[in-house]
C-alpha cells in the first residue's frame, strides 16, 4: 500500500471523488488520499453522492478541487506515491505534472455515467457501475478492505 495516493478525473465532481471517499472508507488510514479534478468547474455530482450513500460512503460534503487548488494549498504532486488517473484528460496532465518526479501513475479506464441513462432509475443503475467498477478495481490493487462497505 502506498502512503499516499491521489485520484484524478476530470472535473473531480464524480469519478475521483467516488474513489477518494470510498479508498477512505475501505482502507481507513493506511494511506494518505486526496482526489482532483483537471478542472473544478462543477459541484458534486448528485446522483455520485446516492450511489455512495447506498454503501455507507459520505460524498455530499466533498468540495472539488483541480490539481491547481491543490497546489495552491501546499500539496505538491511531489507528495504522492501514487496518482491514479480516471479519465483520459487526468492521466495525461498528471503525467505531464509528474514528469520531474519519481511518482507512479497508473491509469484505470473508468467509465463516466453523466451521459447515459433515459430516466432517474437507468441514471443511477450506471452510476452504480461505475461505483462497482471502481470498487473492483480498488480491490484488486490494494487488496481486501479492512472495512467492507455493504
């Protein structure tokens, strides 16, 4: 387990969030996580906090961030151990923001829900996949949770 990862999509009102909120959840303190967003430009995505409200994960408090408000803040790309892009966009700036550093950046094709969906019940039925997928993969890379979600 790396000491400090940080996730990445590119609004970071959706897929990072979800990761973030959830890696917190599953692993507790094992390693620092932040998340960010290429932009900042949205607001939480509704429909991301009930899907994570269905397994015990908190999300409606989450503020997005873009990579620059983190740096702002004093936390520098240099600080991680790992970055895990979510998206395309993500994966490239943080490659190209990590390129002077020793810093693994793994990139984890993760389907973006905003687009699909007729009506409310199909929205959060591929909201709920992209949780899942996410979870999945967490799992798979860091092993199983010490704090299981339901």
């Amino acid at each position: 387990m790396p000491s400090s990862i940080l996730f990445c999509c590119d609004h970071n009102a959706l897929r990072s969030p979800m990761a973030e909120a959830m890696m917190k959840k599953l692993y507790g303190t094992e390693a620092y996580v932040q998340s960010a967003g290429v932009m900042n430009d949205l607001d939480i995505d509704g429909f991301a906090v009930y899907v994570c409200q269905e397994i015990g994960v908190e999300l409606s408090r989450h503020k997005t961030r873009s990579f620059q408000d983190l740096q702002a803040v004093g936390e520098h790309m240099s600080s991680y151990d790992l970055i895990i892009a979510l998206s395309p966009a993500s994966h490239h700036k943080a490659i190209n923001l990590t390129k002077l550093f020793h810093i693994d950046v793994e990139y984890w094709p993760i389907t973006d829900p905003t687009g699909s969906g007729e009506n409310r019940e199909a929205k959060l039925e591929s909201y709920r996949r992209t949780r899942d997928q996410i979870k999945t993969l967490m799992i798979e890379r860091f092993g199983e949770p010490k704090h299981p979600t339901h």
